[in-house]
C-alpha cells in the first residue's frame, strides 16, 4: 500500500478532469493536486483558498457547483 497519492503515477485516463483540492487541506498537501493535475493529460486544477479536506461543501458548495457545472457543459474551458 502507499503511503500517500504521490507515491505512484495515475493511470491514464481518457476524459477530462476537474481536479479541485483546498489549500488548507490537513491531510494532503496542495502539492499533492498539483501533481495528479500534471500527471492527467486533459484535467483542470481548481485550488480553493482556504478550503479544508472536503472544500466543495459548505461555503465552497455553491461555487464548486457553478465551476462543476460549466466544466461538464463546456469544452473543458472552467
């Protein structure tokens, strides 16, 4: 088992993707999303300022939402 998400690369993956992490994230640095963002050849990286573990809920749920939403109806352009 590793020992956190950067131990390994990710498997491909043949959509695009919306990496969203928060900043302030205890368990995971935010470096942590910059590496999965680079490692996936079609993603976006929305960072969260001040956003904790799971930053698309509460205060960020609204905006996330909003960002998810034009991500998934657009060509990729959040």
């Amino acid at each position: 088992m590793h020992a956190n998400a950067t131990d390994h690369k990710p498997r491909p993956v043949a959509g695009r993707c919306l990496v969203v992490h928060g900043d302030a994230d205890p368990l995971y640095p935010v470096v942590s999303a910059m590496e999965l963002n680079t490692g996936l050849p079609d993603a976006q990286l929305w960072i969260l300022p001040g956003g904790g573990h799971c930053p698309i809920f509460g205060d960020q749920a609204q905006p996330f939402a909003e960002l998810a939403l034009r991500f998934l109806t657009s060509d990729g352009a959040a």
